[in-house]
C-alpha cells in the first residue's frame, strides 16, 4: 500500500503551526519549576508536539492511499452431476474424475485458483468422487450461465466442463454468450444402445365421470428391428388393456391409443407401459404415469323461455361453447314445462315471469331454490312480478311502452376482465327492445352496460349484476342480442365481443363463493418427486377475519389408503406447512381444526410425479461439446487425454491481474491521530504531576 499527503491549502502555512506550537512550549516550560532542565526540555517538546499535530490537523489536509492488488487466474470445473453420467457404470465415470482430481492438483500446485461447481450451484471442496450423480435434470445453459454471472468481473479465464453432453432442460447451452475458454471434457457412451422406450404419454387433464377418453402412447425401439412389443394400460395395479407394437426397423417410432374409462371421481392415476425386451438396456424408460382428473358432470344451466325466441337459440350456441357447461332448455307450453329434477347452477328466465302470469307455477317452483338468476326482460316480461322476485333493478313502467336502446360500457365496473376497447363495437350493433320506464338500481347491484338512446347517454341500466345478496342474480333489461351476433359477425368475421360478454356475465353469477371457515390447500396441484408438497392455510371466523394460532391436523393418504397425519399450528408469520418425501402418485389430505366452537374441516387431493428425464436419452451426445468447445475458443477432451488439459493451460497460463484500489480520506479522520495526542497528552500529564507540578 502506498499513501500520500496533499495540502488544501499552502504547506507554509506548517511554519506557523511550528511556531505556534513551539511558543506555546516555550511560555508554559520557560522557567524551571524543580526540575531538571533535561525534565523541563521534555516536556516542552511534548506540549510543542501536540499543539503542532492538533494546528496541523485544522489545516484539514488529505491522505491517499492506493492498495494493488495481483488476482491470480481462475479455472471453474464445471460438473454435470446428473443421473445420466452414471450410465457408463460408475468405473468409466470414477476414473474421468481420478483425472479432474489431479488436473485441480496440478493448476493449484501452478498458482492458479480452481474451484468446482455443480448442477444446482453446489460447491465442492474434498475429493470429486464424492460428488453424488442425483440430479433428475440437466440444464447445463443455466449452469454455464451462472458460472458466468458468478464471476463477472474476475480474472476466470478458463471453465471446464465434465459431461456426457445431454442437456434436457432449459436452452442448448451452445445457445449462451461466454467470456471464457469452455474446454469439454466429454464421458458416456455415444452408440446407441438396444433400447424401447416410451417417449410420452398423453391425455387430457380433466375428464368427465362416465366418459370415455383416449391415452396415447409415444414407443420408440432401437436395435429390435423384427421383433414385436406389447405396450400396457394399468390403473391400480388392474390391467385394462393391451396393445402390440411392431418394430420393422431398427429405428422406429410409433403411437398408439388407448380408450380408458371411469366410473370413479376425483384424480385418477394410469400407468402406460411397455413390457421389457430381452437384452435391452434400462427398462427405466419403459413408464409412463397419467393422472387425469375426473369430474362429476358439468355446470348444469336451465333456461326458462316463456316461447320460442331467436334469443333462445343465441343463448344457446353461446353457452355451449364451454364445454363445462351442461344446457337445459324448456319452453313454457300452456303455462308448463317439465323441469328435470337436477340441482343447476343458474336459472336463465327469458321474459319470465310474464304479464300474463301463464308460467308463474312454473317460476314459482324456480324460485323455491336459492339458485342465481339471470333476467331477460322482453315485450311480454311482468315488471310487477319480476320487480319482487329480483335483487338487481326495479323497474316502474306502465301502458307497456318500449324502447330501443344499444348499450355503452361502464368503464367503472371492475368485478369481470373486460376489454373497454373492444366493447366500444356495441355503437354499431342493432338496438334492443327494454321496457320504457323508470330503473331504480338495489343497494349492492352493479351497472355493466348503460341504456343508450341514438347518441344520448341515459343513466338506466341494459345490464347489471347484484352478487352481494344471498342468491346472485344478473338483469339483462331488453330482448334481441341475438341481432348483436349476427352484426358483429357481419362487422368482424366472428362473435368475439357479445359472446364473451354474456360468458363472463355467466359464469360470475353461477360461480360458487367458498364461505369455509377453514382452507387448507397445496400451493400447486403437482409435485415432482424429492420436492417439498406445500400447504397453505387460512382460517376465519364466523365475520370472517383471520385467525391464527389455532393447532391444525393434516392427514394425507395415499392410492393404498395408508395415511399419514401431522400436527401443525399456522402463525401470522407462517401459514404454510410442509411434508417431504413423497413418492410418486395420487394423493388425498382432509385437515381438521376447531374454530369458534366447531370442528371446520378441509379436503382436497394433489399429485407427485416421479421424472424420468434422465432416463429418456442415455445416449452421450459428444458433438454437442466440441461444438461448444469450438465456439468460445477452447478445446474437447475425453477422460483419457484429460492429462494433457493441464499441460495446456499451464503452458497458456495467463498472467495474474492487477487491480488498485484508491482512497482519498481527511487525515483528521485517521483513528490512530487521535489516541497519539491522547497519549502525548497523559504522558506529558503524568510526569508534570510525578515531580510535583500541575
């Protein structure tokens, strides 16, 4: 370290603060006071020695200091540590790192830093056959990567990559930009060994209870061209199917279809297999788990229509678009209808009830559930019944005058998605017939669209929602958007807008308000195996704030049916509990605790899936590093010649890197000044109080 004095002011200004020191000295030591002239000649130097330091310092002068420091070159051993390596056997792979263990040795020994990184940024100090080969994936891209953000900035001027070159996960890290030599050390095996694999399995993920589905298998052989294979569909350990495959050639890729079926709801788990062949080499990748969830039926939807009306037919092909829909219509015929006996999810009343009181029996018996509503007012709607059986709108009309309005979107609305912009193609949709009058909204209701008449804006509402009241209910006050589809088709080539307007509107009103007092749910609905299975907790009380504090038990049971509990109690810091060590499957979990005086309770089911990415490709892929090797400047080796990387890059050795580092501090800040003239001071103190003086 080196340092240097500046002035911010002129250097003689030292003489005076020499002088002011010395005569400082000179008038407090001039005479003798029982001393001797050697103790009084002592003294002065001391107080001359302090006044000068302590002038000095106001003079604020500045010290800089500048530190060099030699960074010595940086080698990383990069190491794919995946499950792949060991394909080879664990020989062939112990002896590559024999050599990685004594090319660290070598640059060490060379002056050269070398440190060892690993696929989930794992450091290793001891010795490389330690290192476990577990890894279930290999992103060598987000491995090189953060090697390169590790150390930016350093003196790294070499990384060398020990792997089998199968990446399958993340990017090709031939892909990445990098500010070092990358020398591949390629191991495993790169000749095709005899092999059937099943590449994928593909379903649906939700099914409905009763349905059948399909399950298609991906099979790929090498080496088995001529024989035949039989791929398997299992649930629960039962066979439900077969297939035979046939291998033609000594490469060959098929798929099959499997047609399954269940009578079961809730997550279901299937196993696609392919039996073993003689001398193949890993029936690992002979599996494949399909978990598909089965539903019991869809969102049932009645609507109620007093006659036939080309709104109807329009509802129709709206609500049908979504396939978790299941659509009832009845048409009122001399005041009845026969309603299936179901539980629906919402009740669509097209100009129901009516002005004549022809389906009021039939409304009646509707309205006897507490099922949400969804008005359509027409020319022939009762405002007078509909007016007491509705939360939303009450609507003061009379001699039964209408109206044609179009609509216009409330943009203050905020409880559904919708695109203001898009909505403004209502301007230029035909108008509807509403009932003319007089519209009160009810407390709670929401306006979607206003009433627009010509250019006029009106402050009456054409669609609006009340979700705050025990039964849901939407008002749509006009009759004829079936005209809007068939604009908006002859505008845009397509029903966008409108349809997804009334979707949304649906499927707000018909949606479910969970009203538990205690939820307790995975953060995900999949796992993969070896991770951490996440629960979150909430609990209320009866005015629904949160709780805390309250002990929880959590039971888990497997597809066998042999459970697991825990106890855990969530705090305001920590609602979340988490269980490892799950194997692969479905499972089902029901937690228990007691809030406000009852026993609350809280299911669900969640699915851990077992990867089996590394087990997919076992062929080394040794191109891809030369390739990559080729690009940023270095070199490929194999285990054998691995020797010879440390004679080059000894023989390459770059030189170490120098770096300063400059500081520019006031000297009255320097700590040791102060306990200087501190200790001049006492020192100067205690002898004057020694021989008697003050």
């Amino acid at each position: 370290m080196r340092s240097e004095l500046y002035f911010q002011s002129s250097p003689w200004w030292l003489l005076l603060c020499l002088a002011v020191g010395a005569a400082y000295a000179f008038a407090l030591y001039q005479r003798n006071s029982g001393w001797s002239q050697r103790m009084n000649l002592s003294l002065a130097a001391f107080r001359f020695l302090v006044v000068s330091t302590v002038c000095f310092l106001l003079l604020n002068p500045l010290i800089r200091s500048t530190q060099t420091i030699t960074e010595k070159p940086k080698v990383v051993l990069a190491i794919d540590n995946s499950e792949s390596m060991m394909v080879g056997g664990r020989p062939q792979l112990d002896r590559a790192l024999e050599a990685a263990n004594q090319l660290r040795e070598r640059l060490m020994s060379d002056d050269i830093d070398v440190s060892v990184q690993t696929l989930g940024d794992s450091l290793v100090a001891g010795d490389l056959k330690t290192i476990p080969f577990n890894q279930r994936t290999t992103d060598l891209s987000n491995l090189l990567g953060g090697i390169r953000n590790a150390y930016e900035g350093r003196n790294l001027t070499d990384v060398v990559l020990i792997s089998d070159g199968i990446a399958n996960q993340g990017l090709s890290p031939t892909f990445g930009r990098y500010n070092f030599a990358l020398h591949t050390v390629g191991v495993g095996d790169t000749i095709p060994k005899r092999d059937v694999q099943l590449k994928d399995a593909v379903a649906n993920k939700i099914a409905y209870l009763g349905n059948q589905f399909p399950i298609q298998a991906d099979v790929v052989s090498y080496g088995f061209q001529g024989r035949s294979g039989t791929v398997v569909l299992r649930q629960n350990g039962k066979e439900l199917s077969r297939q035979t495959v046939n291998f033609s050639q000594a490469e060959t890729f098929q798929q099959l279809t499997f047609q399954a079926f269940s009578n079961q709801k809730g997550m279901q788990h299937y196993v696609v297999e392919v039996l073993p062949q003689d001398s193949e080499f890993t029936p690992r990748n002979n599996r494949r788990d399909v978990y598909i969830d089965i539903i019991d039926g869809k969102e049932k939807i009645l609507l109620l229509a007093l006659s036939p009306h080309p709104d109807v037919k329009a509802l129709r092909s709206i609500i049908e678009k979504n396939q978790n829909y299941e659509l009832d219509i009845r048409i009122l015929n001399g005041g009845t209808a026969e309603i299936p006996d179901k539980v629906y999810d919402l009740v669509i009343l097209h100009q129901l009830p009516d002005n004549q009181n022809a389906g009021a029996a039939v409304v009646q018996r509707v309205m006897q559930k507490n099922t949400p509503l969804l008005f359509i007012l027409g020319t022939q709607s009762g405002l007078q019944s509909f007016n007491g059986m509705n939360p939303v709108v009450q609507v003061v009309a009379g001699g039964g005058q209408t109206d044609k309005v179009t609509g216009r979107f409330n943009p203050d609305f905020r409880q559904l998605n919708l695109d203001a912009q898009k909505l403004t193609l209502l301007d230029r949709l035909p108008p509807m017939l509403v009932p003319f009058g007089d519209y009160k909204l009810s407390p709670g209701s929401e306006v979607v669209l206003w009433q627009q008449v010509g250019s006029v804006r009106t402050s009456k509402p054409l669609l609006a929602i009340n979700i705050t009241t025990p039964r849901k209910a939407a008002v749509l006050a006009g009759e004829g958007f079936w005209e809007w589809r068939l604009e908006e088709f002859a505008l845009t080539d397509n029903q966008a807008v409108v349809d997804e307007l009334i979707q949304k509107v649906i499927q707000l009103v018909s949606i479910k308000e969970d009203r538990r007092k205690l939820r307790v749910y995975p953060i995900r609905n999949e796992f993969l195996a070896g991770e951490k299975v996440t629960f979150e907790t909430e609990m209320y009380n009866d005015i629904y704030e949160k709780l805390f504090d309250r002990p929880v038990r959590l039971e888990i049971t497997n597809e066998r049916a042999v459970p697991r509990s825990f106890n855990y109690t969530p705090t305001a810091s920590n609602s979340r509990f988490e269980v490892s060590s799950l194997p692969e499957g479905v499972y089902r979990f029901r937690a228990t605790a007691s809030l406000n005086g009852r026993t609350e309770t809280a299911s669900g089911e969640f699915i851990v899936r077992e990867q089996q990415f590394e087990a997919i490709n076992t062929t080394a892929d040794h191109m891809m590093l030369r390739q990559l090797a080729q690009q940023t400047g270095g070199r490929f080796y194999n285990a054998s010649t691995l020797a010879s990387l440390a004679d080059d890059l000894v023989k390459n050795k770059p030189p170490g890197r120098l770096s300063s580092n400059e500081e520019l501090n006031e000297l009255i800040n320097l700590r040791w000044l102060f306990f200087l003239i501190v200790i001049l001071i006492s020192a100067e103190w205690g002898l004057r109080k020694y021989h008697g003086a003050y």
